[in-house]
C-alpha cells in the first residue's frame, strides 16, 4: 500500500515524541512511491526513516482467505548489521508504546518483531540477493545504508513491492552516504531529481548539520569543522 498521509504520521509521531530536522521534514512530506536521500554522515536517516515506517505499524494485519497475517515490513541492508540501527529504534518504540509481540533480537545475524497491531518486521541481508527476497512479499522496506546495496537488488526489492499481499504497490525509502555509494547510488539520485520517472522516486540531498541534536550549531558546529577537514 502507499505511504500514510502526513497528517496520519504526524498523529503517530505525536504519541512517541518524534519531531523531524527540517530535512526530514521535507522528506515526510513526499508523496511518491520511493524515497532515495543522499546524506552526510550523522544526518539522521536512520532514525528519520524508522518514523516514517512507525505510523505503517498501525495499520492492522492482512487477511488472506479465511486467516489473518501480520503485515509484513522489511529492513533491508548489505548485511544483517546495516540494518542494526532502524530495528533497534523500532523495536525501541514498540516496547515503549505497549504493542511489542514475539520477537528475536539476537546480538548477531537475522532479526524480527511482530506488534500486537497486526505487523511483523524483519531484518535482510544483501550478502545472499536471492534469500533477500524471498518468502512473503513486504508492504514496505526501508533500505539501510542504501549506497553499498548492488543495483540489481534494488530493483527486485521494487519487484516484490509491486506484488504486496494485498494488491497494492508497496513502499520504500532509504539513504546513503557519498563516501560509501555505488555509482548506480548516485545516478540513481539524479533520477530522483527529475519529475516523474520511470521509478516514481523522489530523492533529497540532507547534509549531517539538519540534524541539529547532534550538531546544534549547524554549518559552523565544531564536530562539522572537524569532519569537513578529515574528509
């Protein structure tokens, strides 16, 4: 299914405390299918796009036949750690907020959790493309560290999307950083730039000082400085 509408989100965001950098704040707004941000290092995308998959959790289970199944939600990375920081910040706000169900948070490998909401969110890893994306086709995914994913996953991550459960094209958003980005990354960002494409992507450029908790004096902050002049 589509992305929620922004006034939907923001009632859940509102219930966890959630109040997006102005970068992220833009990128919430989007309406398009898939979402490609090319940030700085510390910009916040992990943690932004993890809100923009909590209103989604809400939404209920799918009914197949005569049987309800959790809707299902994945995290997608080049290895199961990519994908570490979005779960742990998920599964984070389920406990907190009361629906937390079955899960298994491991220190290494696979992870999952289901809600008591009727959703179900699992970690995948990039390293073995055709286990990636195998089973049950998600309603959403959100792609961790994006910029290190090949190509060709991306693309059947869309694939898989296009055939959710419950007849609706489903959704994704991810980042990357430029440091660390495959070329097809970044072409894909320019893509992204043009309205419409082929993709219906929308791609947004956050630099690390958006996030001003972790860089409360913006451009000029001294972690900033100190970054500009390692890199």
């Amino acid at each position: 299914m589509p992305r929620l509408p922004l006034e939907v989100k923001q009632e859940a965001w509102e219930q966890v405390g959630y109040v997006p950098t102005d970068g992220m704040a833009e990128i919430h707004e989007s309406e398009a299918q898939h979402v490609l941000i090319l940030g700085g290092i510390g910009a916040s995308k992990s943690f932004g796009n993890s809100h923009e998959l909590w209103p989604h959790l809400s939404i209920g289970p799918i009914k197949l036949g005569e049987t309800y199944t959790p809707r299902l939600y994945w995290l997608v990375g080049p290895e199961y750690e990519d994908c570490r920081a979005e779960f742990t910040y998920l599964y984070n706000l389920a406990d907190a907020t009361g629906i937390l169900g079955k899960y298994a948070f491991p220190e290494e490998g696979k992870c999952y959790f289901e809600t008591t909401t009727g959703a179900r969110v699992e970690t995948r890893s990039g390293d073995n493309p055709g286990k990636c994306m195998a089973g049950r086709g998600p309603a959403g995914i959100i792609w961790c560290e994006m910029g290190r994913i090949t190509k060709k996953l991306f693309e059947r991550g869309l694939s898989r999307l296009a055939r959710s459960e419950d007849g609706m094209e489903g959704w994704s958003i991810g980042g990357g950083v430029i440091e660390d980005s495959l070329p097809w990354f970044l072409e894909m960002f320019e893509t992204g730039q043009d309205q419409p494409n082929e993709y219906d992507l929308d791609s947004f450029n956050i630099p690390s000082w958006d996030n001003e908790f972790t860089f409360p004096l913006g451009r000029n902050d001294p972690k900033i400085l100190r970054l500009e002049r390692g890199l």
